[in-house]
C-alpha cells in the first residue's frame, strides 16, 4: 500500500504547527484593539518584556522579518507614540528603538483585550499540556534556526 506524503509525521508536524500559528493569531488579531495589528502588538510584547532599548535589525531577526518589513511596523509604532526610535550614541548610522509610556499603557490594554482567549486556552489545556510540548518545539526551532 502506497504512502503519501501526508502520512509522515514531520509533514504531520508542520500542518499542525501552520494551522495552529494561523489559528493563534487570527483569535488574537480579532481581540486587539482597535487599529493594532498582531506584528506591532508582537513588537510591543517584545519590547515591554525586554525592557531595554533594541536596534531595528535585532527586532527584524527576532521576528523573522526584513529590515523592510520591521521598519514598516516601527514607523506606525513611532506614529501613534508608542514607541521612540533615536539615533545610537556610538554610531549615528545605528538607531535604537524604546517603547514610551504611551506604547506601555496600549500594551497593558492589548493584553487585557486578549486576555479572555488566553484563558480559555487555560482552561482547556494545563500547564503540563503547554510544558510537555516544550522540549521538542523548542529542539526543532533551534534546529531550524541553526540551519537556515
């Protein structure tokens, strides 16, 4: 009996883990507030959490993005006011890129806005769930990371 490619387990994986990233961000894009995409809630989360400032190309490689595409993102951020992009005190090719308070108080209302669909999610799965899964997620990112 013949077997597609759909009965391998790595091709299984990799639907899996698409459907599950467009499933992911659609449930978030949808509770967003109004006029924030998922790409500038992500660069908020991003920067809210790390706290220091960060250089475009850092953010870009973060996210997987072009330079195009970050710097895109970063000037509406910097539109609304939710973030500062300054030159670099070493280099002035360089900028750095902060979030303001502004950006901070749009970022705690973001997460308010997504919280009922988080929790959903915890309710249905444990943290076990979410921490059994973890190791090999983790190992095929860096594999793939590594490999590029």
């Amino acid at each position: 009996m013949a077997r597609g490619p759909q009965s391998r387990a790595d091709v299984q994986v990799f639907a899996e883990i698409t459907a599950i990233g467009q499933l992911a961000r659609n449930r978030i894009e949808r509770a967003l507030p109004r006029g924030m995409s998922y790409a500038q809630f992500m660069t908020l989360v991003h920067l809210a959490r790390d706290g220091a400032a960060t250089g475009p190309a850092v953010l870009a490689r973060a996210f997987q993005l072009t330079k195009g595409a970050m710097t895109n993102t970063l000037h509406r951020l910097e539109a609304q006011g939710y973030i500062a992009v300054e030159g670099h005190e070493g280099d002035g090719r360089r900028k750095r890129v902060a979030i303001t308070d502004k950006g901070l108080a749009a970022h705690r209302e973001a997460l308010a806005a997504t919280r009922p669909a988080t929790e959903a999610l915890r309710k249905r799965f444990s943290n076990d769930d979410f921490a059994a899964a973890l190791p090999f997620l983790g190992d095929l990112r860096s594999w793939l990371d590594a490999n590029r």
